[in-house]
C-alpha cells in the first residue's frame, strides 16, 4: 500500500496545497481534493523515480516540481505538452543531483 504523504503546512510554515492553489490561481477550496490528490500523485512520483530529499514539502526544488505537475494535470491545460516537459526535466535534474537520491544502498544525503 502506497505512504500517504501529508501536506499540510510544514515547520517551516509552507502549506504546499495553499502553494499549488495559488500557481493554478484558484483562489476557491472546491478543488481541495482533486488538487491533493495532484499533489499525492506528484510526490508519489518523484518518490518512485529515486527522489528521496529529507522533506518533500520544503525544498524548494521539490515545490517547483509538484506545482509544475499539478498544472500539467490540473482540468486538461492548453500548454499541457509544455508543462509535461517541464515537469519531467525538473524530475531529471532532482534524479541526477547530489542530495536527492539514493544509489545502490548508498545515501548521498537525502535520507
């Protein structure tokens, strides 16, 4: 059975769902569910693709790629090839990075 990984607001005080509403401008709560389940998605995502920072919601790296992945997935967008791409070379970038993942048993740092 998949974590559930939580989103609400963080020590650090960033609410990753108040951060995907506001890049989608959606200023409403109606889409809380379809947006965490977005979100959950996401982070499942960089998850299974070897991204393993200490906290998913307050690296800045990580933000920026789930809230290009829930605008590409977010009611079918026009620049949805576009936010894709985007999305899937942040991933790129946070695989291939030092302190993001962990090869063969080794922890370079993400934990």
């Amino acid at each position: 059975m998949a974590q559930v990984i939580q989103t609400q607001e963080t020590d650090e005080g960033y609410d990753l769902l108040e951060g995907v509403r506001l890049a989608l401008a959606i200023t409403v709560e109606d889409f809380d569910t379809e947006l965490q389940d977005l979100i959950q998605a996401a982070l499942y995502d960089l998850k299974t693709n070897g991204v393993n920072a200490l906290d998913l919601q307050s690296d800045p790296l990580i933000i920026q790629a789930v809230k290009t992945y829930c605008r590409a997935h977010f009611h079918s967008p026009a620049d949805y090839d576009k936010l894709l791409a985007a999305y899937e070379e942040q991933k790129s970038h946070l695989m291939n990075a030092t302190g993001y993942t962990t090869f063969g048993g080794v922890d370079n740092g993400a934990g």
